[in-house]
C-alpha cells in the first residue's frame, strides 16, 4: 500500500491527452479526468513497480466502466499491454511514497521561496539556537504554515460579528412627547437636516436653560409652535434683558414660564 492520495496536476482537464482521450471516447474532460483517478488510486494501490500482472485491457475498462478506456490510454502513451499484464509508464515518477515526498518537498519549496525576505536587522541564527528538539522543530513549522493562519484569521473574523450603532436617544430629563413634536417637526424640515449632532447641540441648550430655571417642555413647544430649529430663551419684561441677581432671576423665569405656557396651552395644565 503506497498512501491514501495520489498526485494529480490541476491542469489535468486542459492536457492534450486527456482531450484526444475524450474525442476518442465521446465523453466530456471532466468523465475522463474521474476515470483517471479511480484508474491511478487503483494502481497506487496494488502496485508497487507500476506493472499490474495478470491484469487485462478488458478488465480496466470494466473497472472505469467505458469500453475502450485501456486502449485509449495506450494511444497516449499513458498505459502499455502485454501479454504479462498491464505497466504504467513513469509509475515511480507520479505514484508511490517517492514521488509523493517528491511533491511534497517541492510544494515546500515553492512556499518558502514565495515567503518575505528576511529582516537584515534580525540577530544572526547563533549554534546554541539550532540545538532545538524535534518536537519543538515540527510545532514551530505547524505555527508558522501560511494556510493554517489565514484559516484561523478566517474563523476569528466570523466569530466577531460588527455591532450595529447605537440609535440616539435623549437624556431622561428631557419630555418624551415634547421631544418628539419638535423631533417630528425638524425631520419635515426640507435641507436641514437632523443629525445626532444637531441633536446633542439642542439637548446642550435645553440643559443651559434648564439651569436658569425654565421649563424644557415650554420651551420645546414653544419652538415648536414657532418652527424654530432650536430652543430659545424666553425674553419677557419689553424685550429687555433680564436681571442678574439671583432672586430677580427666579421671579424672571417664573413669569417668563407661566407666559409661555399661557400662550401655548392657555389655561390647561402641560406635561
């Protein structure tokens, strides 16, 4: 028993062979490439010098299930039959360990030459560094195979799937049903546009007056009322400004809350 694979090329389909192979044959590449396969795995099989003895053509074409088939592949120059049995030319060069440690080694090759030059500036490979055991040897090559890394990547990157944004949403001092009139009412707003920054930047004058001591439900109705894109300060005694000590300012904002709310819900009680 050679091994549980075989080497194939993957330009198999597109060799003149096997399309001369399947004129003769009538059958499409990809039939006569399957063929080929169950015919090679066979023979990697059960032979070790690639000469199948006592093995006739009609039995092969039995085994790949198309008349023809061994004799097809003598046309090619891929099998020769003899009265002794049947031989695989080139056996040694594509079947058996040899050849698979032969593949092997020369996709090896490929990777290390297709891998970055080294760092100039990295320590030079010291005696004492080579004196590494062989398990230490085979579980840094593992770690270091391209394609187990980029397969690792693969299965990190799926396990992490991207949250969506957090949607904007007020302080809870702020009056829900207020909120959203005047929310409805800059959507409606055509170009000008309502982002999160805009909203943060209402919310920040809200809480300014807030501070003074108005109402944020007034005073989001109130732009409401008027179509205002932000939230004013309500402006009572005349239009002038109003007074700066702190118990005029109470009796200010009082006043200016109760007018505000007079205007807009009249004499019904606001939320």
């Amino acid at each position: 028993m050679a091994g549980d694979w075989i080497k194939m090329r993957n330009d198999l389909a597109d060799d003149p062979a096997v399309i001369d192979m399947a004129g003769r044959l009538e059958l499409d590449e990809f039939a006569v490439v399957g063929r080929l396969h169950t015919l090679w795995a066979w023979a990697d099989e059960q032979s070790r010098d690639g000469h199948a003895r006592g093995v006739t053509s009609a039995w092969l074409d039995r085994k790949v299930q198309r008349d023809g088939f061994a004799s097809a592949l003598v046309s090619v120059g891929w099998l020769e039959a003899g009265a002794d049995g049947l031989r695989f030319p080139n056996f040694d060069h594509h079947n058996g360990a040899t050849a698979k440690t032969r593949a092997l080694g020369t996709r090896r090759k490929q990777q290390e030459r297709a891998s970055p030059e080294p760092d100039p500036v990295a320590p030079a490979v010291t005696p004492k560094s080579r004196t590494v055991s062989a398990n230490c040897h085979a579980a840094t090559v593992t770690k270091a195979r391209p394609e187990k890394r980029r397969e690792e990547k693969i299965e990190k990157r799926g396990d992490t799937p991207l949250k969506p944004p957090a949607a904007w949403m007020p302080p809870d001092w702020v009056p829900a049903r207020q909120w959203t009139d005047f929310e409805a009412m800059r959507k409606a707003m055509r170009g000008v546009p309502f982002t999160d920054a805009a909203r943060d930047g209402v919310v920040r004058e809200l809480d300014k007056f807030r501070a003074k001591g108005h109402d944020p439900a007034t005073l989001l109705a109130h732009a409401v009322t008027n179509g205002h894109r932000t939230v004013y300060e309500p402006r009572m005694n005349g239009g002038k400004a109003p007074p700066r000590d702190e118990e005029s300012i109470r009796e200010f904002n009082a006043k200016a809350n109760a007018e505000a709310a007079r205007i807009l819900f009249g004499d019904k009680t606001h939320a």
